[in-house]
C-alpha cells in the first residue's frame, strides 16, 4: 500500500515539478515517471523495513 501511494505522490509531484518548469509534455510525463519510480522505491524499502521491525 505505502508503495502505491508513493508511485502516486511522486508521480504527481514530478509532473507538477516539470510544468512549473514550463516543461513540453515529454517532459512532464518523463519526470512524472522518474520521480513516481523513486517515490515507489522509497516506499518498498519503508515497507521492508517496518515489517521487519514488527517481528
């Protein structure tokens, strides 16, 4: 769940990010990617790491 949630965060906030940059849509979409890929990843090693500390 909390990498679903982070995809989707970081996805809206790297497109944000670009068009206030005046990005052209390629632009956009690709941040919108990079930053929803590293948000995701963000929220899997969180996910690791809490439910080993729950054990």
């Amino acid at each position: 769940m909390i990498v679903i949630i982070g995809a989707i965060l970081g996805a809206a906030g790297g497109g944000v990010l670009a068009w206030r940059r005046k990005g052209k849509l390629a632009d956009i979409l690709l941040y919108a990617f990079v930053y929803g890929l590293i948000f995701a990843l963000a929220g899997l090693f969180l996910t690791l790491i809490l439910h080993r500390a729950s054990v």
